[in-house]
C-alpha cells in the first residue's frame, strides 16, 4: 500500500495547487489579520462619534483607517502577483521589479493613510489647544 503522503502529492498535483503557495498565503494573511482587526475597530469607533456630532477629524480618521485596511489588503496580492507571472513564463528579474513596484503602490496607499491619521489628530488637538486657551 503507498504511504498516504504521496497519495496526497499526486491529488495536488493533479488540482495544480502547491501546498506551499497555500502555506505561504495563510502565513500573510496570519501576518495581517491582526492589524486588519485594528483598523476595523478604529473605522467603527470614529463612525461612532461621527454619529454622535463629529466633525472633519473623525472623517479624517475613517479615511485613514480605511486606506490602511486597502494598504494591508493590497499587499496580500503580492504573492499572487508573483506566482503568476512566473507560472507564465516571464523571468524572475522581471517578476520581481513588477512586484517592487506593486510593493512601492502598496506604500504609498499605507503612507496617504497614515498622513490622513496625523492629519486626523492633528485637527483635533489643535482644535481642543484652541479651546481650553480660549476658556
């Protein structure tokens, strides 16, 4: 009788899907979970005093929270990007300046985000500076 662990080789091989390409996504998706969670709170949080009379900082807050989740969920691509690029024949010098600059989007869009959270407390602060001299 053939060992059982070759028996599961020959099925991946025929369904053409690599356990190690599975591994390696569930390893970034693990990596992203948790910051995916935390901006999903911070959208839900600032959606809250939105509601209850927010003003443009709390906009700011949603926006910035929400580039980071797109950020986050970008890169999550990149592999896939990889993959296919060179499951179609093109070389790896090539595949790997397409996700570099895949990579440099992916930082852009989480840099925007960050400077729509700073921007975020900025505002409020110096809003709340203005009122507690003022008083």
């Amino acid at each position: 009788m053939p060992c059982p662990c070759l028996l599961d080789e020959v099925l991946v091989k025929e369904a053409g899907v690599n356990v190690m390409e599975i591994a390696m996504f569930l390893g970034q998706f693990i990596n992203v979970v948790p910051a995916l969670l935390l901006w999903i709170a911070v959208i839900v949080l600032a959606a809250i005093l939105l509601r209850r009379g927010g003003s443009r900082a709390e906009r700011f807050l949603i926006a910035g929270a929400s580039l980071k989740i797109i950020s986050n969920l970008l890169g999550l691509a990149a592999f896939a990007i990889l993959h296919g690029l060179i499951g179609r024949g093109y070389s790896m010098a090539y595949a790997n300046s397409v996700v570099f600059g895949y990579g440099i989007f992916c930082n852009v869009v989480g840099m925007a985000g960050i400077i729509c959270l700073v921007y975020a407390f900025w505002v409020k602060f110096t809003v709340w500076n203005v009122e507690v001299e003022g008083a």
